[in-house]
C-alpha cells in the first residue's frame, strides 16, 4: 500500500509530503511530478517518484495499485480544462481499485466561477464509485501574504470584497489535514469544509499590516469591474483576473467566512491566524 500525491512539487504538496514523512516510512510514499529534477529533494528522503502529466493520460497507466491511498491536489492550468486533467487521475485510480482518493476542492458555500471546476470534478467522483474524501480548502492565508510588495509600495490593500470577511488558514495547516486524512482511519465518503478558526474583514487585514510594519497602510474596497483593470493592468490576463473578481464579489456575500471547525479539529490544533502569516512574510 502507498500513499500517493499528485502535484507533489507545488506549494501545498510539499508541506504534505513533509508531512507524510512524520508519519509513516518514506517508502510508502510516492510523489508524482513532472520531472526528476523537481522531485530530486524527495528522492534524497527516500520517497519514490512517479513521473507523470495530467496532460498526458498514458503517463498515468499502472501508476496506482490496488489498495493505495490518493490524494489529487487540483491542478492550477485553468486554461487547459481542469475537470478533464482531473478525470485522468480518478480513471486511473479507479481502474487500479484504489482504497481512497482524496480531492483538493473548494468550500461548498462558494458561488464563484473559481468554484466550477471543483463542483465538475467532485461529480466525476461520486459519479466514479471510488472511497473519496472531499477535502474542501478554504482560501490560504498566503493568497494575500505573498502579495505584499504592491500593497507596502502603495500603502494599500486593494479588494472588491466591500466589508466581507475571509476565514482563512495557512496552507501548512491544509497540509496536515490532508496528512491526517490519508494517515488516519474512517474518512471514507466524507466531505469536510476546511477554513479558520477565525475570519477577518480586509480593512482588519489593513489595520494589521499597518501595526506590524509602522506604516499606515489603507484599505480601499473597489468594484469588480475596477479590480480586474487593476490586475490586467499588473500584468494577469484577463479571464484569471475575472476569476479572482469573482471570488472577491463571493467574499463580499459571505461566501468564505464560514467557520466550520472541520480544519482544528482534522489537525488537532488551531488553525493558523493571519497575523502569524504576515509576521512571517515581513520577516521573510
């Protein structure tokens, strides 16, 4: 039986395979990435590798074993058709008779169109007759945290959320609880909406950066429509700037601020608070 990560390279993969290591014996761990190079730093902790490429559906033949463990971290090519890339994962797992697949989703309280390749590929799996568990990640602290330098150049943070408040948690903390999910025992067919403990509002957000960094740093709320000129204007093409947007006019309705307790108590531990996340990017 192995435990098995897609995505293992990203930000979110990494801290599950660090954490995997804290469990169980690397050898029952396999990493699938794209290339050898990206997943040399495993290889040296003695995981195995699989090289595979959700683009490439034969890439994943005979990957999987009966009885293993899956987890598919969702795949961040919007351009490229996620539900179908996704598809390749679950047929493939489905064929071997795996034991679990485990999904990276979205809250399902999110109306976004973010949300719609999650609700395409949560379908597919019921659809598919495998033991799934629906791991529905909230939004991560560092989606903002790692975006500081526009906001301490311009003294602002800029959203299109109006006074609507996000319950975020680090993506360390996601990590864990899919860690806890693919160590642990009876998560079969089960969903859990993951968030934090607590939810913060941006002009918070704003207030906070101004105390750690001694600057006074404002909180200007704009329309969508002004938020996508903004981000095409940095640079983002336009339908990933209407994408993020759109999740902006989500929180502004309350979408992201449910608190649901299925984070801490999967963990075992309070979810990471946003000011922990910003002192650790201003030090960084």
């Amino acid at each position: 039986m192995s435990i098995i990560v897609t995505g293992a390279t990203g930000h979110l993969g990494r801290f599950v395979i660090e954490g995997l290591l804290e469990k169980v014996p690397a050898d029952q761990i396999t990493a699938v990435v794209r290339s050898e190079e990206k997943g040399a730093g495993f290889a040296a902790h003695g995981v195995k590798l699989a090289i595979a490429d959700y683009n490439a559906p034969e890439t994943f033949d005979g990957l999987f074993s009966a009885g293993d463990k899956v987890l598919l971290i969702s795949g961040n090519e919007f351009d490229k058709g996620r539900i179908g890339q996704h598809k390749v994962v679950l047929d493939a797992a489905k064929a071997a008779g795996v034991a679990l697949f485990a999904y990276t989703s979205a809250p399902g309280t999110l109306t976004a169109a973010l949300a719609d390749d999650h609700k395409g590929t949560e379908q597919a799996i019921l659809d598919s007759g495998v033991p799934y568990v629906l791991l529905r990640n909230g939004w991560y602290n560092e989606n903002y945290t790692e975006q500081l330098a526009p906001v301490l150049e311009h003294n602002a943070v800029v959203a299109a959320a109006g006074e609507g408040k996000v319950a975020s948690a680090a993506r360390a903390d996601y990590a864990a609880a899919a860690v806890a999910v693919l160590t642990g025992e009876g998560h079969e067919n089960k969903t859990y909406e993951l968030s934090g403990d607590t939810a913060w509002s941006f002009a918070e957000y704003a207030a906070e950066l101004s105390k750690q960094t001694g600057k006074e740093i404002v909180y200007n709320a704009v329309p969508a429509e002004a938020l996508v000129g903004i981000l095409t204007g940095a640079g983002l093409p336009e339908p990933l700037a209407a994408i993020l947007a759109g999740v902006d006019t989500s929180i502004e309705k309350g979408e992201l601020a449910v608190t649901s307790g299925d984070l801490s108590r999967l963990t075992g531990r309070p979810t990471t608070p946003i000011t922990d996340s910003i002192a650790a990017a201003l030090k960084g």
